[in-house]
C-alpha cells in the first residue's frame, strides 16, 4: 500500500535519529526495523539526502557516507540538527497539555491500564513543567458517535465484555452482530472499534459513527489475537482494482484513500490504484473529485458515476420543478 505522506515524513524523521544511534545499517535491517521494502528505504534515504536547514546549499543538507551507501549500508555523516532534544516553547506546551486532556476525557475509559498510565503520566510530567499556563486552557473532543454508543464501548473495553451492536456499511445495509472488543483506534478524522466479529469469525473495524446501537453483555469477551496492521483498513487483495488518472488538485485522494500505487506524471497529474471492495463508496468519491478526473480504468467503472451523477441532477430536476 502507498505511503501517506505523512506516514512517510515521520518515518524518515525517525529514520534519521535511528541511524544517528547506530553507525551503519545495512539498507535490509533499516528496511525489516520500519516495515518497509529495501527499495522503499533506498527512495527515503535519496529524499533526505537533498533535505535539509534553510538555505539548502551543500553546507545546510542532511549527509551520508556515499561510499558505506554503494555497498548498501546507511551511514549518517551530518544531521543537521535533526536528533537534538525536542524544545517546547510556552505556546507549544500549552498546546500539547490541552490535546492530552482531551485525549483523556475521549478515549481515557477506553484505554487499557497500562496505555492510559503512559497518558495520564505524561500529561502530568507535561503539566507540572508548564506550570501556571497549563491552567488556562481546556478542551474536549466531540465524540464520533453518539453518547450511548461511546460509552457502551468505552465500558466493554474496560470491562473485558461482550457487545452485541447495530451496525450500518458503506451500503446503507443494518446489520446486528456480537463482537468481542480489543481496542479502540482513531485516525485523522474519525474512530474506529477494533473487534473480533462472531458473525464471521475473524477481526473487522467498525467505524463508531456507524454503530446504530450497542448493549454490553453479561459473557466475557475472549481473547484474540489479531494481525500486525489489524487496526489500520486495507482492502482485500481479491478485491477490484480500479486506476483512476486524476488531476493534481485531487491530490489529496492520495493522502486519505487507502491505495496500492501511486504514479507521478510528468504534467503534474497522477493516477492511483484502489482496491475497491463496495462501489457505493467508490461513486461517492468520484462524485467528489469529478471536475479532476482525467480516465477511469476499467471504464465501466467511470460510466457508473456518470449514471449516478445523472440520476441525481434529474432528481434535482424534478423537485425544482415541482
């Protein structure tokens, strides 16, 4: 799957300060400590080798040994700065002890005993170090589902019980299921119940804005083990695989889709590869970004937002004339 740009800026910060704590690593043990491929890590290490301070003559830019290099081992000469202590100024601390008091109050009930301890240490160290400022400022994260729903999976998560909850898809179809609770996830924008389906038998994530209802039950939940990457959505690899040819202002598609490939072209467009697994969701983006597209592969695919697209402007149509 295709890095988030993101993902890939904090890897490669934290690239930079495993490397300044070992000197030389072969190109495969950088690979297996980040869980990327050798390619991948070679592409980085070509990034950060023109990144640097501002000025970004020779002088400014992150070095390595180009010898150590040839012969596939990474070698950090010069890191600009980059591995020293992190320094909060007064503003930035203030900042960071409001979103862990948030933090706490949204998922805090969530947490297992020992993440919550990490959290609530680190918001007390952080506060204490702040001193009076920490006083002056609060906030609280709206939760992505409703009230009852977040506090039924905060108590079944604490509790080690079972849930038995309502469910809707991306298709609009409710569902009823028991699930056993491993964890609660979030993302940029929203939050995510890492569970163990009954119905199914395996591992699902269930967006919490989603789940309709949902009742703790008297039996304990079992316990499960689930594989690494579980709480992160990744389409099956048996799923359709759609090529969409976008214009560079639907970048973005990039950074929120979970998708295989990206491919740069040369007049500053892209395309992508997506595994889709319900074309519902598929139409809705294509709906978003449809001023962007530039070809859809299979075109099939392409006629079928098109046909959306129609039926919902004479649906317009109708009512306005009405």
């Amino acid at each position: 799957m295709a890095d988030r740009a993101s993902d890939r800026l904090l890897r490669m910060l934290g690239m930079i300060a495993y490397l300044d704590r070992h000197e030389g690593v072969p190109v495969g043990a950088i690979a297996e400590h980040f869980g990327v491929s050798a390619a991948q890590v070679m592409q980085d290490v070509e990034l950060l080798w023109v990144t640097g301070t501002p000025g970004y003559l020779p002088y400014d830019l992150i070095d390595f040994d180009a010898s150590a290099y040839d012969q596939g081992v990474v070698r950090l000469t010069e890191g600009r700065g980059m591995t020293r202590p992190l320094r909060l100024g007064a503003r930035e601390a203030v900042s960071l002890v409001a979103a862990l008091r948030a933090l706490d109050g949204a998922l805090g009930p969530a947490l297992d005993a020992e993440r919550a301890a990490v959290l609530r240490s680190a918001l007390a160290k952080l506060t204490a170090a702040t001193g009076d400022a920490a006083t002056a400022v609060d906030v609280a994260l709206a939760a992505s589902g409703t009230p009852g729903v977040t506090s039924a999976i905060a108590t079944a998560l604490r509790e080690r019980r079972r849930l038995h909850i309502r469910y809707v898809n991306a298709s609009d179809v409710a569902t009823e299921r028991d699930v056993d609770p491993i964890r609660l996830v979030t993302d940029d924008e929203r939050s995510y119940l890492l569970g163990w389906c009954r119905a199914v038998d395996g591992e699902r994530l269930f967006r919490v804005d989603r789940v309709l209802d949902a009742v703790v039950l008297d039996e304990a939940a079992e316990q499960h083990d689930v594989a690494p990457g579980a709480d992160t959505f990744a389409p099956s690899a048996s799923a359709d695989l759609v090529t969409l040819h976008l214009a560079s202002r639907a970048r973005w598609v990039a950074e929120v889709t979970p998708v295989e490939a990206v491919r740069n072209r040369e007049d500053g467009s892209f395309e992508v590869d997506v595994r889709v697994v319900n074309r519902d969701w598929l139409q809705h983006l294509l709906l978003q970004v449809a001023d962007s597209v530039v070809s859809i592969s299979p075109p099939s695919v392409g006629a079928d937002a098109a046909a959306a697209a129609r039926s919902a402007l004479d649906a317009y149509e109708r009512l306005a004339l009405r």
